[in-house]
C-alpha cells in the first residue's frame, strides 16, 4: 500500500497559497477604495455638518442624529420606508407563493411567468408616471367609476391621505413579477417525482405546497427576502415620478431614500445642502436594511432540507 507523500502535498499547498494573494490583491484594493473608503468616509460624515466643496467641514457628534429624531419629516419618512417594506414585501410573497402553487402545473405557466415579469423591465420612472397619470383627479381610475355607475368611489387618490397607497400598489406592480419568477426558479429544481407520489397519497395543491414546494424552497426565499429589504428601503424613482417637474414629494409621500436626496441636493427649505445629515439618513437606512435581513433569517431559520 502506498503512503501518500505528505511533504510534497504540504509544499503543493504553500504554493497555491503564494499564488491566492496577487490575485486576490487588485479586487481587493478596488473594493476597498471604491466601496469601504466611501462607506467610512459617509460614516464620519454623518458626525459633522458640511455643505459641500468650498465649505467648511464642523464636527458636531451625534446632533444629526438627534436632529432627524425630531423632524417630522424624518420620521413620517421612515414610518412610510417600514410601511412600504413590510406591507409590499408581505403582499409580494403572497402573490409568489400564490404562482408557487399554480404556475408549477399551468399549462402556460413560462408565458405568464414571462408577462408578469415585464413591467420589472420598465424602468420605475415610467411606472411612477404610468401610475400618477391612471390615478389623477382626471385619470382613468375616475373615470372607469364614474362611466360604470359607482362616482361615489372616486377618491382624491394623489391626495395627502391616499398617495402613499397608491405609490406602495405602483410598487407591488412593478415588482411582483422578478420575485415570481425568483421563486419558482427554485421550484424548477425540485424533483417531479416527489410531487407524484404526493398525487398518489392523494395530497392537494396546497397540501403539496405546504410539505414539499415551501421547505425545499426556503432557501431561495430567504434569498429574495434579503433582496427586497435591500430595494424597500432604496425606493426612491418611482416616488420623484410622481411628483415629476412640479416640485418636491409631498411628506406623506417620501420615503428614507427620498428625504435623503432632499437633504444632500438642498430640495428643502433653505435650498442649502446637509451632507451630513444625508450621510446619517444614510447610516440608517443601512442599519434598518441589515435588521430586516437579520430578522427575516431569524424567521426563517430552520434545518436545511436535502433530496438524493
């Protein structure tokens, strides 16, 4: 029986090792000079106050943070960014778990994935625009009301109490159809075979989506619910299309990413850019994303399932 040579496997590793470094060295220098330089130098800038080049840099600790813990705008921004991602992250996995149940057996079901996948494909200016125009005092929401009878639902639907509704159903639209076709990306790869003998048992759709499609796809919506915290939080386009040329979004309209913008442009009163309190918006905006994504793992957590 041959021994196996350890001194000549031991000098192949110490080799290959010699080798990991300066190929590993270029991406990581640019992704620290690109990507954690900024993000540390945003970090430092949310502790100071700063108009921009030309001004001069104060530092001011933690009053950017208590500042925005007492702006109305502030807050109404982040209640209607938590609003937003959980309420249209909520009705987006319905909407896929609802595909995960019929599309795996419709006899269309790659051409409907294909049709609700395209309005992901519009840029999410055109849907602000799109939506604004259909739900406008004036628009065909109003008018399909009116024209079959029921004018005593037409609503002020852009107006203070509503916009925000409206923004979140734009969004759903928008949306639904990447993460439909996300998840039953993961569907695809479970083996049929599994869903035969489930028939057999005499299992339902539901039944079979319970205790085979779900488990062996919690993974990939772990996945997509990381991603959605991440574009929740980031919702920005599709608000400003809303208010287009005309102005600024109305407070019950912006979200995190909105105010932000205001903030580091000067878009509010004063017109006088706060870079550093755009920069903690931003802190914030990055720690909310990381809690939900700690927080839909917690949920989500379980052992991990396997087929052979």
């Amino acid at each position: 029986m041959a021994v196996p040579d350890t001194t000549a496997q031991g000098a192949l590793h110490m080799e290959r090792r010699k080798l990991y470094l300066p190929m590993l060295l270029p991406a990581l220098i640019a992704y620290l000079v690109f990507f954690v330089a900024p993000s540390l130098f945003g970090v430092v800038l949310s502790f100071g106050e700063w108009s921009g080049l030309g001004t001069e840099f104060s530092w001011i600790g933690v009053a950017n943070y208590a500042g925005l813990l007492s702006s109305p705008m502030f807050l109404t921004s982040f209640l209607n960014t938590v609003m937003l991602t959980l309420i249209v992250g909520v009705t987006l996995f319905l909407i896929a778990g609802a595909a995960m149940i019929v599309l795996r057996t419709a006899r269309a079901g790659a051409f409907i994935r294909s049709a609700v996948f395209l309005p992901f494909m519009i840029s999410p200016i055109a849907v602000g625009l799109a939506v604004s125009f259909l739900f406008n005092p004036k628009g065909l929401v109003n008018s399909l009301l009116s024209l079959v009878g029921l004018s005593g639902l037409r609503q002020p639907w852009l107006g203070p109490d509503l916009i925000f509704q409206v923004i979140m159903v734009g969004v759903v639209w928008s949306a639904a159809g990447f993460y439909v076709v996300l998840v039953m990306s993961a569907v695809d790869g479970i083996p049929p075979s599994l869903y035969e003998v489930a028939r057999i048992e005499g299992a339902s759709l539901v039944q079979q989506f319970r205790h085979i499609t779900l488990p062996l796809t919690r993974d990939m919506i772990a996945i997509a619910a990381a991603l959605w915290a991440i574009a929740g939080i980031k919702t920005f386009e599709i608000i400003i299309a809303f208010v287009g040329t005309a102005g600024t979004p109305p407070v019950e309209a912006r979200t995190l990413a909105v105010e932000q913008y205001l903030r580091a442009t000067g878009g509010r009163a004063g017109g006088l850019a706060q870079l550093g309190e755009a920069s903690a918006i931003g802190v914030i905006m990055t720690a909310s994303t990381i809690v939900l994504i700690m927080l839909s793992r917690r949920i989500q957590r379980t052992e991990r399932l396997e087929w052979s």
